[in-house]
C-alpha cells in the first residue's frame, strides 16, 4: 500500500517500562524521532536559500500555503507543525509491522503508555522491523512491512515536513499533510480504523476545498476516481475477508494442510478479482498485480479504509462545517465500542458521493 501514515508518539518514559525488547523499542523510537527533529531546518531558511532547486522551493512555498488554508478554512490545529524541512536518504520516514495469526484476521495488539494498543508497530530502521518480524515468523503468523510516507505525534511534537512529502504530487503532498494534522484533534485509544478513516476524511474534503480555492476544482474528479479505485478494491478486501473468516471457523476440525490450501485459493481469487479491477492499466492501492496477499496485509487495508464514508456522511450531516463536525466525532469516540460500531456502520450505508 501507498502513502501510508500512522500514529507515532514518542514518550520518554524508557525508565519506566520493564523488559528487553520494550526498552529497545523505545530506545530506537525515540533516537529515531529525535535524529528526525533536529535534522530539521526551518521552512522559510530553505525558501530564501540560493542553494535548492526551484522545484522543492515551490513545493515549500505551497507546503506554506497549505498549513495556512488548514487552520484558517479547515479548523485544523496546525501549531508549529511542518515549520521545518528535513532531507530523508530514504523513501520513507519509518516502516510499519503489522502481525496476525496464521488462521486468524485479527492482527496482534501493541499497547504503550497514554496512545493505547495499535495494530502496527513503527520502526525508523528496516533492520529493526526485520528481526521482530522473524519473532512473529516462527509463532506462524502472517506479516507485513510496509514503508510509512508520514506519521503524527498528536500534537505531542512539532512534527516537520521532510522530503517523503515534497516527493509527492503536489495534491497529494498537500492531502498528506491535511490527513497528519487532522490526528491532532481527536485520537481514540485502541482503534485504529476509527482514528485512520477520520483523518482520511479530512484529508479528502480538505483536497476538494483546497483545488477549489487553487482555481482547479476540476482536479477533484481525479482525485475522487482514486476513491472509487479504492472503494472497489475494499469491497474485494471484504468479500474475501468474509471467505476466510468462514475458513478460519473451521479451525480444528479442517486439518492445518487443509485450512492452508484453502486460505491460499482465497488469496489467489481475491489477486485474480484485483487484476481484472486494473485491466485499464489503473495503479491500484496494493500496486501492480500479483500482489502478495495474507492476513497481515488485508488487516491494514481494512484498517485504513473501513469507515471513511462514516465519516464523510457526518460531515455532510454537518453541513460541511468542520468544528460542527470535529464536535460531532468527539461526541461519537465517547460511545461504548459497540454502539459506536453501529453508529459508524448506518452512517457508512447512508452515504452517497456528492459530485
């Protein structure tokens, strides 16, 4: 998957905490974040420098632009955020892990202090997700890693801006950092696909308003026809999430060799539906087929993508005001886990895409 982002804050709280390989997590976070944060350099230092090409200057001129029209039409809490620029000697700021049961959909739970549980764990050395990827390979869990283009630390750091988003198209860089500033206003512990679908929301409403005060409303359409890719590829996701969680029931009384050739025929369909979906030569979510599908890697899609027209109904039932609408979500993360899940999934079939 592409332009992934994620939750990521650092507390200094290693002395606190108990066990090897959670001191050595914390360890490389915090080296990582910080190596990040004094890396950085002031937005406007690089902008009035002689010394960088034209093509960054004006992608920082318009990250500029961007954190303006956040705060000022969209209510996002901005604060210094993205205020310094720093040069990554990689494509990606930090990778993700994610790890789920062999014959489960489930994915493993990571807690930390104040944040909750997540279902990834985020690493800024592919070495360091490597070997805890090989801890959950020998227990027979499926995994995946997969490159993270931003993460947000809540509002905890100022996060900056750095060359994973000034590599992007210019709509798409000024979506990322719509989507990491909307996790400063609300985070819901343990749910992933609640705080992920919010912020995308965001980020999609955010882009329409932002082409439409640029002059180019037009551009939209392009950006609501990657929607709609995705959407169709989620409803892929579900029908054979569907198939496998039918399997997975199965468990004890389908032998281990069974339950595994089965679940592959699964993947195979769901690779097979996924090509036809691309036969126009369309870049989809997942990349070029074949891709390599297990439990891991459709856990995270469906975590990113689950409850995006939940959202994007209540902002519409808010009349696209977007305090209203912060409020209402605020008012919708207070609910028992149960009701909420309902809440989200009539908001989901009520939704219709405004063109």
């Amino acid at each position: 998957m592409k332009q992934l982002s994620q939750i990521y804050t650092v507390l200094l709280l290693v002395t606190f905490l108990s066990g090897c390989t959670t001191i050595s997590y914390y360890t490389q976070a915090i080296r990582g974040h910080l190596a990040l944060t004094m890396a950085g350099e002031p937005v406007d230092r690089f902008i009035a420098s002689k010394g960088i090409p034209d093509e960054l200057r004006n992608k920082l001129i318009l990250s500029r632009q961007a954190r303006r029209f956040a705060s000022e039409r969209l209510g996002l809490p901005t604060g210094d955020a993205f205020t310094a620029y720093v040069i990554l000697d990689r494509p990606w700021v930090v990778v993700n892990l994610v790890a789920v049961p062999e014959f489960s959909l489930q994915p493993h739970q990571w807690c930390y202090p104040v944040l909750g549980c997540q279902a990834y764990r985020g690493y800024f050395h592919l070495a360091d997700a490597r070997q805890e990827e090989r801890r959950f390979r020998t227990q027979g869990y499926d995994t995946f890693i997969g490159g993270v283009t931003a993460y947000s630390t809540l509002g905890w750091f100022d996060d900056p801006l750095h060359s994973g988003f000034t590599n992007l198209a210019d709509d798409r860089m000024v979506a990322l950092m719509f989507h990491e500033l909307a996790h400063r206003v609300i985070y819901l512990k343990g749910d992933t696909a609640f705080n992920e679908s919010f912020a995308t929301a965001v980020e999609l409403e955010g882009l329409k308003r932002w082409l439409t005060h640029q002059g180019d409303p037009s551009a939209f359409g392009e950006a609501l026809t990657h929607l709609e890719l995705r959407n169709r590829t989620h409803a892929l996701v579900v029908t054979a999430s569907a198939d496998l969680e039918q399997l997975y029931q199965q468990k004890g009384v389908l032998s281990e060799s069974r339950l595994r050739e089965r679940k592959q025929l699964i993947f195979e369909e769901l690779n097979a539906a996924y090509e036809r979906l691309l036969a126009n030569g369309s870049e989809g979510p997942f990349g070029a087929p074949p891709v390599a599908f297990n439990n891991a890697r459709i856990a995270l899609f469906t975590q990113y993508n689950q409850y995006v027209p939940a959202f994007r109904q209540l902002l519409k039932q808010s009349s696209y005001d977007f305090p209203m609408f912060y409020r209402a979500v605020e008012s919708l993360s207070r609910q028992p886990e149960e009701q909420r899940q309902q809440a989200l999934q009539e908001l989901s079939e009520r939704f219709e895409e405004n063109l």
